[in-house]
C-alpha cells in the first residue's frame, strides 16, 4: 500500500489517501475526499447539494473516470 498526502500517520485522511499497488493496464479505484467552504454569493450552482454532486460527478467523467458515487453532505 501506498499512502499520499497526509502528515499524521494512522489518520483518518491517511485511510482514504491509500491506494493498493497493482498491475499494469488493471483498473485502480481511489476515493478522494474533498472539504470547501462557499462564499453565500458564490454561484448558485454552489449552493445546493445536488447541483455540487452533478458538478464533481461532471468533473471526473471529463476526465474519463467512471464515478461510482459522489457523496455531498453539510458540515457540522
């Protein structure tokens, strides 16, 4: 396994950041978590959680990604 990115081992960013080694031409799956912060006159696309969900799914298909899920929740 290979960990990237964090500075705290053992973290829970350490346990997303992971990824397994793998053949070559083999698929590999990453799960990338992201935290913003938007600005209330940000563009309204920004402002709802299905149009950021649409947004980052149309983000990773344009990158010729299969999305298998996009989460989006409020932060506490």
């Amino acid at each position: 396994m290979i960990g990237e990115g964090t500075t705290h081992r053992g973290s829970e960013e350490d346990k997303v950041a992971m990824t397994a080694t793998t053949t070559p031409n083999q698929p590999v799956t990453y799960t990338l978590l992201v935290i913003f912060t938007v600005d209330p006159c940000t563009d309204e696309h920004l402002q709802d959680q299905q149009a950021i969900r649409d947004e980052a799914e149309s983000w990773l298909a344009s990158l010729d990604a299969t999305v298998h899920g996009v989460n989006i929740r409020k932060a506490d």
